[in-house]
C-alpha cells in the first residue's frame, strides 16, 4: 500500500474558464500565449478573489439559527467547505479542500480536509490530509457514517504545478500512480483505518504548451472520482482515469470506471469502460452526485455527446452496460445545449428523479453570457422511458441580465413530506447571492428566499431543517424559514434571508426586482415618501423603466394581503 495522495479541486473560475474555452475552440486551437510573469500574474488574481470574501461574527447565532465561519490564524494555508452532513450523535461533519500557499506565483494546492461542528455550530476538530508529491482532483472527500463511525473516500494524483513547492518531481523518487482510499476516523478525526489502492497514471508533462502551463494538474494524468453512494452495505462509485493531453501526439484514451468498495475497503468488483475522448478536459463539467440507484440498476447522467443531449446510461449492478438514452431540453432549438453541466441528480422514495443542471444554448438566445438553471422532475424506469426523455415538468432559473450557476457541489436536495430544496447561485451587479428554494413533489414553489452569498451544496436533514457550505462559512436553517406567513418572514430576516432583491444597485434606467412572490404589491418612494410608481409582481424579475427619474436614493416596498404586510424592502441609488 502506498502513502496517501492528494487531490485537487478546480476552483470555480478554473472550472468556468475550462467552460469558456471549450465551448469555442478546439484542444489544437488554444493558444494563450502567456508568459511566466502573465501566469503568476493570474493565479495570484485568482487567490486575491478567494481572500476578499467578507467574514461575519460567530457570536451573532439567534435561537433558531447558527452560522459557523472558518477563521484561519495562519494565511499560508487555507479550507474551502464542500458539503455539510448531520451525523447520528447530533454532530456536523463538513467536507473541505484543504489549501498550501506556495510557488513562485503563491499558487494553491488542493489536499482532502475535514471539520466536525458541534450541534451548536461550534468547531470542535479539523484535520488535513497532505500527501507529499500529490494533489487532489476531484471534488472534496465523500463521507460516509457506518455503525457510528466516519469514512471519507477520496482520491490523490501526481502534483504537476511546476510552481508548487509540493510538484511531484521535486521528490526523490517521484510518484507514477494515483490512489483511490477509504478512511476510518476517530473522534478527533484522525486516521484510524486506512486502505489504499494504487493505480498506475500518466505523468507525461506537455511543457511549452500555453495551456498546460495555465493548468498544468487538469492537463495531466490523473484519477477524478465524480460519484460515491452506499447501496446494500458497500461504496459504490464511479471515477475517470485520465491520461495527460498531447493535442499533437495524442497519448491513448481516458477509463471510466465504475467500483463497489466494501468498508474494510477491499474493492469487490470493478468494471471499465474506454472513453472516445484524451486529456481529461471534460472533467469541468462534472462534479459529484451524477448517478442514482434503483433496485436493479445504477443510472448515470452525463454531460451529453457531441453537444446534442444529455446522455442516460442504465447499468446492472455487475456495471454492464445496459442502455443508453437522452434528454431532451425544452425551449432549446436543436442541438440542444453546449454541454450539460453542474449535474446534481437525486432520485426519490416516489421513483421519480430530480435532475439540476446549468445549461447555455449553443444558439445564445439572449446574450452571450445567458445560461438557465433548470431542473427536470423526470421519470427513467428503464423499461417505460422512450429514448429520447421528455420533461413535461421543469423549471428555469435565468434572466438575460444575469450570470446564473448551479451550485457546485449539490444544488438540490430532498426533504421530509415529499418537499424539494433547490439552489441557483448569480450574479447582481457584481454581487453574489443564492436562490433557496422549496418546492413540493410536482415542482411547484412553496417560497423563494435569496441569500447573500453563493454557495457550494445544500443538504436536508430529517427533519426539514438545511444545511448551506459557501467556501468559508456553514449555516444551517430551520424548516420553518421556507414559508410565508407573518413570523415566518420575520424569522427569515433574522437569519439574513430576503424574500427579493433589487439590481443593479446602485443602477442606472433600469430598475429590476427579483423575487419568488406572485401578486404582492411593489411601491417605489423618493425620499420625501411620495409613490412614484406601484405595480403588482406577476413575474419572476421585473423591470421599471426608471430613466425619467432624478438621480438618488429610494426606497422599494414589497407588500401582500392588501398592502397590509410589508414582507421586504430596501434601498435604491440611481446614478448619473
């Protein structure tokens, strides 16, 4: 058995720069040009966006909510937060990646980490896993709770950033493998129970090319685990190994593979699958939370083939292959889609399957930056599909004005009395918030609430309540935020939660107001509080022609019931 690897996690601007540029050009086409200087110059910007994110105080938890925010003492290292779960004994285990400063160009390096969280949303323990010569791929560890004790499974792969003080051939005898392993902890989260499995990886440097240079981990061999679950008393998960990219001299194809792991780790079965691409790139588009089961199938959903649908494939609990369908995306001319990304699948107690993606036309109906957030309520028993599946029941998430993403790490989730959490993350005027959702079985809203930040993943606990990760903070909410009468929406103020927002803000000639409401009333005040416009939301963003107003500052109402409860407002500025 060999020492434990690292792996990497692509941040969110690497993930939407790999997007960005496969979505245009071809692996032969790119060509950036950059020199030494150019990509220090970037993966310090890159750094500067993660350290400017604001932190807010521990101690203002109110009785119905805690926020938990990292603080680190040390500004050498870094966690990043990938998924809260409620464990038996009332504890929090966060998942994190776990970051070194280091390199000519102060460049991070990703490591698997986790935190345990009392009931209270108070730190009790956290721990990295740094292996020396290694890093870690895929998303953070997947946590597993059996008989009362924690596992985490993950993946390390060589370190190529040649800025790292942590590259692979920095060492004496450097490593040509990867590893897939499975940990057992104890309460103070060290490693108790250790299996490793070692795999042999292509370590080829494709030095001298602008792109390797920029991405040089995402560019090499490696081994990225994309889907982990329990089914009848073992892992099951599924992974690619990846072989480094060459666009001239192309090094063989990538795996795919699929494995059922038991918890003393031994790998009981494992089934691969060529791939028809080389180099890894796709690995963007993928996160985790891409398969889900049923009692005699696994089925996994992809980004889709030659970017015309979202591909279904159905295999038996051995992973032979057993079919493969489609999706079909309303509203999209064919080819449907650029890719099919940010995947989030969860399947419930109903049979039916609830699909999150984000999805930009390859046509770009509204804007060259407009993407949807969708998620599909879509029925994939095997033998009753068609080949091409249709969703008759979706919703969109996106305006041509702003940025929209699904959350990175889980975006939907399912919850007590056949109830939905779902999550969008965008963009307003430069400023992040969160689209928090619950939804009933059908797909229909019970409330919207936005939050000030973007997030990574949400999950349910049994009784209702939500967990929320940003990169540097957990918080969870109470079930009874997610409704609408009168001390519902003064509890979800309390705990930071709008019902709308307004942008840009400041703004120009056009005011926009966001929210999840239907039929309350918007009034808009100077501030001499005269009405200078009232109208009754019937959207899900609506716009106010304000280019005959003066410049300054005013104040937006959202009203119901007859204008006789005030559920938000807040400031505008118009400027010049």
């Amino acid at each position: 058995m060999n020492d434990m690897k690292r792996f990497i996690t692509v941040l969110t601007l690497t993930f939407l720069f790999v997007n960005n540029v496969f979505s245009q050009v071809s692996d032969h086409d790119m060509n950036y040009n950059l020199s030494k200087e150019d990509l220090i110059n970037l993966r310090l910007s890159r750094n500067k966006i993660k350290d400017e994110r604001v932190e807010r105080n521990n101690e203002k938890n109110t009785q119905y909510l805690w926020e938990y925010v990292i603080e680190e003492s040390n500004s050498d290292e870094s966690f990043e937060f990938g998924e809260a779960i409620e464990l038996s004994n009332g504890n929090v285990a966060v998942t994190s990646d776990f970051y070194y400063r280091s390199g000519f160009g102060d460049f991070y390096s990703s490591h698997p980490a986790l935190m345990l969280l009392n009931s209270n949303g108070d730190e009790l323990v956290r721990n990295d896993f740094f292996r020396p010569g290694y890093t870690m791929m895929s998303t953070p560890p997947y946590l597993f709770e059996k008989n009362n004790e924690l596992y985490a499974l993950t993946t390390y792969s060589p370190e190529h950033d040649f800025l790292s003080f942590n590259h692979f051939m920095n060492y004496e005898n450097p490593p040509t493998d990867a590893i897939l392993a499975l940990y057992k902890f104890d309460e103070t989260l060290n490693i108790v129970e250790s299996y490793e499995h070692s795999f042999p990886i292509d370590t080829f440097e494709n030095r001298g090319w602008d792109t390797w240079e920029y991405l040089p981990n995402e560019y090499s061999g490696n081994l990225f685990l994309f889907s982990a679950f329990e089914d009848e008393g073992d892992i099951v998960g599924a992974y690619y190994k990846i072989v480094s990219t060459d666009p001239d001299n192309p090094r063989g194809f990538d795996s795919l593979f699929f494995f059922r792991m038991n918890f003393d780790g031994e790998i009981v079965k494992m089934k691969s699958y060529e791939t028809e691409f080389s180099g890894g790139w796709y690995q963007a588009l993928y996160r985790r939370n891409h398969i889900v089961k049923t009692d005699s199938y696994y089925i996994m959903y992809d980004r889709g083939l030659n970017n015309i649908h979202g591909e279904i494939t159905y295999y038996d609990k051995d992973f032979n292959l057993v079919e493969t369908k489609y999706l079909i995306h309303p509203g999209y001319n064919y080819p449907a889609v650029n890719f099919l990304r940010d995947i989030t699948v969860r399947k419930s107690s109903t049979n039916k399957t609830y699909l999150s993606v984000t999805a930009s036309s390859i046509t770009n109906p509204h804007s060259d930056y407009y993407n949807d957030v969708r998620l599909y309520m879509l029925d994939d028993d095997l033998d009753a599909a068609p080949m091409y599946l249709s969703n008759d029941n979706y919703i969109v998430r996106g305006s041509p004005t702003t940025y929209e993403m699904s959350p990175l790490l889980g975006a939907v989730d399912l919850a007590p009395d056949s109830l939905l959490f779902f999550a969008c993350n965008y963009d307003l005027n430069n400023k992040p918030y969160c689209i928090i959702e619950c939804l009933n079985e059908d797909l229909d809203t019970i409330s919207t609430l936005y939050y000030g930040n973007k997030i990574r993943s949400l999950r349910s606990t049994e009784d209702g309540d939500l967990y929320v990760t940003t990169y540097k903070s957990v918080a969870k909410f109470p079930a009874t935020v997610f409704g609408f009468e009168p001390d519902n929406i003064e509890e979800a103020h309390a705990h930071n939660l709008h019902l709308a927002v307004a942008y840009p803000n400041p703004g120009g000639d056009m005011l926009n107001i966001r929210t999840g409401l239907r039929n309350a009333t918007l009034q808009v005040y100077d501030m001499q509080g005269r009405i200078i416009h009232q109208q009754i939301i019937t959207d899900e963003v609506t716009s106010i022609d304000a280019y005959k107003w003066n410049s300054g500052t005013y104040i937006w109402k959202l009203t119901v019931n007859n204008e006789q409860l005030t559920v938000e407002e807040g400031k505008w500025v118009k400027e010049l």
